[in-house]
C-alpha cells in the first residue's frame, strides 16, 4: 500500500481545533487498513511568528514541496495586528500558494439540503445549490509588483499594487474551469471587468479564444464581475463552473459561499500543474481563523474533514475514501448532529470534538 | 427665483426611456412654480459613438463642465462590443467622473417595505434595510497607469492594470462618509483589503487617523473586503455607512442594490469638491442599459427619478421638493403601481410612461 505524504499546517485561532478532528479521520483510514499516511505538522501563520518571528519557515516550505499534500487550517488574529506586512500571517498562506505553483483554486459552494434553512436567501434559491468557483491563485493583483508604498515629496503617501496577467495564466485557469465543467453540467461563466481593466479585455479575449478551439462543446458566459456578485445572490443556480481571477476569486467565493447559509462547512482545494503524473495540493477549510470563537470546541470541523476528502479525491487517487468520507459527513448530518453555526431551532449543538467524534463513528 | 443648469445625458437602452420620463417631473416642478430648469440634451455612450465616433463629445464634456447638475441614464450594449477600449461606450462615463472630479460615489440601498418580498433574502434580513455605500470614483484600478497590453517576444500578450492611492484621495472619500454618517446612524465601516494590498495598508492607516483626529465621536470599523460582501449577505443591517475604494466599491455596491430586491429602484450621486460653495454632480441610476428590454415600455423610471430627487436635494437645495418627489415615489408604490421589475403576484404590471405618469399625479 503507498503511503501518502501529508503536511498538516492548523495555523491559528480554530485552525488547531478543526486539523484535531482531521487526524482522528487520518488514523481511523489507517486502522482500517484502507490507506497509509504518514503525516508531519508544522507551524503557520502566527504560530509560526510567535515560535521563528516568520510566518512560514523555510524548514517548513521544505517540507510542504516534499510532502504529496498540504492540509491547512487557517491564519490571523488580532495579536498579530502590528506585524509588518512581509511578515504578517498571511503571508505564510500566500507564499505557500505562490512557492508550491497553486494556482487553481477550487472552491465548491454546495447547500446541503439539510441546511438550505440557515441560509440568507430564500430556500427555493439556493436549495440544491451546485456551484464552483475556480480562482486563479497565484496572479493578478496579488502578486504583481510593484506593490509599494512610498512618501511623496509633500508628505502624502502613494501606495501601488499591480495586477498582472499573462495569456498563458488565463489559459491554464480556464483549462482546468473547462475541464471540470465537462464532468459536471458543462458550463463555465467567466467573470471580468473588461468595461475597465486591462486584464479584463485579455482574460475574456483568452476564454474566448481557448473556448473556440479546444472547448467549444461547453457552453461559456461572459460575464461582468460586478454583474456576477449581484447574479450570485439573485439567483446562483443559474450557474454551474465560474471562472475568475484571483482578487475577483476572492470576493465572489465568499459571497457563494455565504449563500449556502453554512461557511463552516466548504472546504477547498489548491491544485498545481500536473508533472510526471502527480500535481502539488494544498486543501483549506473556505473559512478564515476565527479568533472569537477559538479555543472554546465551538467551530465545525467540517470543511476541515471535507478538505481531507478533497485531498483523498485529487492527490491520492483515493476515490472510494473521498465517497466514503463525503457519505460519513452527509450522514452524520442528516441524524441532525449540528454545530452551533449551522444549528436551526430544535437541533441540539455539540462541540467540535464531538462532530468530529461522530464523523469518525459513521465512518 | 433662480434657474437650475441641468444636462440631461439619456445615453443607450433604457436610458432614453427613463430619462423621457425624468422630464415630466422637470416639466412638472416648472409648471408648479416650484423650481426653474434649463435643460439641455446631448448624447453619451453608444448613442455618441454613432453620430460622433467617441463616446463623448468635446462640445457634451463643455455642457456638463457648465451644468449645475449632470442626470445621466445609462450606457453600453452588445452594438458596441466590437469598438476598441478607448472608444469603448463605457469609456464616455468614465471620463465625466474623471474630468468633473466626482470621487464620491453615494449608493443608498434602501429597502422599500412595499418591496421586501422581492429581495431574493429573507424578508427580516432586508425589512426596512437602509444602508449608503461612499465608493471613491476618481483613483483606484480604474485610472492608474500603466494601464496596457502589451505583446512579448514569445506572442504572449502580458496585460497590466494598476492601483493607486494617495493619502489625500483617502482623506477627502472617508471625510464624506463620516460627515454622512454623523447625519445617520453614526456608523462607517471601511472595506479593503490591507492583508493582501498596499493600497489596502494606506487605506485602512489613513483612515484610523482621520478618524482619530476629526472623527472620534462616530462609529468605525475595517473589515475585509471579501468578509465585508459575505456579510452584506448574511446580515446587511449591521451596516449604515459603507466606505470603499472605486473596484470594491463597484462590486459591494452592486451586492447591496440587489439586497434590496429592486435594482431598478435605486438612485445615485457622484460628487466632486466643493469649491465656492458649489460642486460639481452626476446623477445616475445603478442599473444599467438593460438593452434586452430597451424600447419596449417595461423599465422601471424610479430609479432615474430618484437621481433626480437626490439632485435637487444635493445639487439645487431644494430639500422640500425632493422630499415631495420621493414622498409621490413612496405613495406610488404604496398604491400597487409596479413596473414589471418589482411586480409581485397580485398587483399588476404597468410600463415605464405610466409610471411616470403616475408618479406626477402624485406631485
Ligand atoms: C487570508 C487571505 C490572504 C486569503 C485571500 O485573500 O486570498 C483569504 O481571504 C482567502 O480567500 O483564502
Ligand atoms: C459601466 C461601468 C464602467 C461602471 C463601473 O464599473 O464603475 C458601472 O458598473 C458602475 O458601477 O457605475
């Protein structure tokens, strides 16, 4: 049986909490004799400026290169509010991305039915909600430089940040929105500015040029990125794969994800390009350290658990474990075992552990 | 009594309509006695680019520079999606905001009780919703340089937009939005994003000082970007003032319009400076030229007509006779007149000249 490499980074605030739940699921898949992992974990984020005053050290990106998947919990809080910029937390989360060449980011927005009732919208809209928003990750306006601020004469200051992309950027983030699209409903939306941005008449210049000769069997909708924030909350369902790039990625995936009325419970997946057979992955929970709520066993471990089964599903060709987990989750909620985010009236809230804990035991 | 400059700037699709009925009320306001306007036309976006080749003619940009207010309709339509960047439609409304200095964007997202149904979120998450996004509108990504695309040696093309913020730009957009929020609720929340972005550090520093300095007494608090859309979502009231660059502010503005449920209902003002006691001002509708249902009678005029309330309160001091204005809107709606936008079941749809029309019955 192959053993499979895992670096888990939990990072700050519930990061901790929620890879806990994710290394009890590690080692039930182990006892049960249906995969070997062998799993390191390091320090990110502030823990990691608190332990080596950088919020990735290098022994620790030797280590995310080396290992066939990165588990990452989540960074930030305010006792990191005074860190420089080069050494903030997230900083560690962008080199990562950066260094390893993540730049496809899957992040599914699926409405459990179970839960359609603790959504903003109305149930009818987002009930069976189905999307994925596909975020270039490791360009645009994130990267680019320069990226500075400087003292001007008078006084004032002039801050700059430079969004860059490059044909074959746009190409291989459209390629993946594409492909997936063909295993799913086989539609892609295509989100820009063109009307404003540069980078909006090239990036829809290269879907549409890429659609036309490789991808012609899908369809493909062009559509304003202030036009798509808006279409996302009136009505989602309209869309099946949306491809954007990664300042857009960012904005118009949480909104996605805040209409499945459960940001607890999607997780995410970073892919790098194929070589050799294999691809570099990191896999993420959607939501952020959440600081407030840290350390009391309040957070839902389950967008942590489902980027375990993401990670089974795109790095360890571990399709059946995927299945069974993703069933685990689904079961686990249906017996109506709820943590307190995504808690209706008349359901009894349990703690972090305890989902875990139940996961584990529908497993 | 004195004799108000308005240009009136229909531009395409439903902008003529809109604008066709704005100068009832005009025509109405002069009848009563109430006000005197002198209302000159020209053309702007595709309408300009056929008869002028730009989407703004020299002769139109004089006419705004002498108007005392700019009522502008809406621009852009699949006619013009072939004609270059520069000469782009669009590009005619850009330049108004750049040439007039309107860097204050004010978008009220107001929730009408009468309409609450048709928000796609649940009916108390938007029941009696009444929040304004200050989006700055002459810096950001939408005017720094470079601004191109430019070929490399391999025949990739590389395109480039840039981000710029100067402390003063900063100063003068979040001034307007706590001199604002001091007439309201005494609230602003500043969106950026200061962990990824240099002008998201400038402008989230700049503020905490002028706030510091001038602005103790009112309410602040930063919040991301992205977190700042997933909460527009998930709970818009806890907003009052919303304060953000030109990009997020296209894109959270466009999230909080459709809150609301009635896009075609909402108004806005761009602002410049004031100098010798009167500013520069353009009055515009969020929507857009909607050109699938341009020409036939079905848009909705309130939101044109309510720009032209907000510039009779902000442009000519004529504060009584915009509340009667949006007095006769409200009592419109409360007697069933819908448009086919926000026509629910059991109430019946009239078109854009009735609306009109009926709203002047009202004054
Ligand atoms: C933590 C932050 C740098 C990050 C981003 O902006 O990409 C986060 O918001 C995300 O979406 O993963
Ligand atoms: C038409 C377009 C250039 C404009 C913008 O992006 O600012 C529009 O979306 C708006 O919000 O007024």
């Amino acid at each position: 049986m192959a053993t499979h490499k895992i670096l888990l980074l939990p990072g700050d605030g519930i990061g901790p909490e929620v890879a806990q739940e994710v290394s009890k699921v590690l080692a039930w898949f182990t006892r049960a004799g249906i995969a070997q992992f062998e799993t390191e974990t390091d320090l990110v984020g502030g823990a990691a400026i608190d332990a080596h005053g950088v919020p990735l050290s290098e022994a620790a990106m030797d280590r995310a290169k080396a290992a066939d998947a990165v588990l990452f919990g989540a960074v930030g809080g305010p006792k990191w509010a005074g860190v420089s910029y080069a050494k903030r937390p997230e900083a560690g989360l962008l080199r990562l991305r950066k260094d390893l060449g993540l730049f496809a980011n899957l992040r599914p927005a699926i409405c459990y039915p179970a839960l359609a009732e603790a959504s903003a919208l109305k149930r009818e809209l987002v009930e069976g909600l189905d999307i994925v928003i596909v975020r270039e990750l490791t360009g645009g306006v994130y990267f680019g430089e320069p990226k500075e601020i400087v003292t001007l004469e008078d006084g004032q200051k002039r801050a700059v940040d430079t969004q860059v992309y490059t044909t074959g950027e746009i190409e291989r983030i459209a390629a993946v929105a594409f492909d997936l699209a063909r295993k799913r409903r086989n539609k892609v939306a295509s989100a820009e500015k063109h009307n404003v941005m540069k980078t909006g008449v090239l990036w829809k210049e290269t879907v549409t040029k890429l659609h036309a000769e490789q991808y012609s069997d899908v369809g493909l909708e062009h559509v304003l990125a202030d036009n798509c924030a808006m279409q996302l909350v009136r009505n989602p369902k309209q869309y099946d794969v949306l491809v954007t790039d990664n300042l857009f990625g960012d904005i118009l995936s949480d909104v996605a994800a805040m209409l499945t009325g459960s940001l607890g419970m999607l997780p995410s997946a970073s892919l790098g390009a194929v070589e050799n057979g294999t691809r570099r992955a990191l896999y993420e929970p959607v939501h952020g350290s959440a600081p407030d709520i840290a350390g009391q066993n309040l957070a839902n471990p389950i967008a942590m658990i489902g980027s375990l089964a993401m990670a089974l599903r795109y790095s360890f060709g571990l399709l059946e474990a995927a299945d069974q987990l993703e069933g685990a989750i689904t079961r686990t909620l249906a017996a109506g075992t709820r943590t307190r985010d995504i808690a209706g009236p008349g359901t009894n809230a349990v703690g972090t552990t305890e989902m875990g804990d139940a996961i584990v035991r529908e497993l």
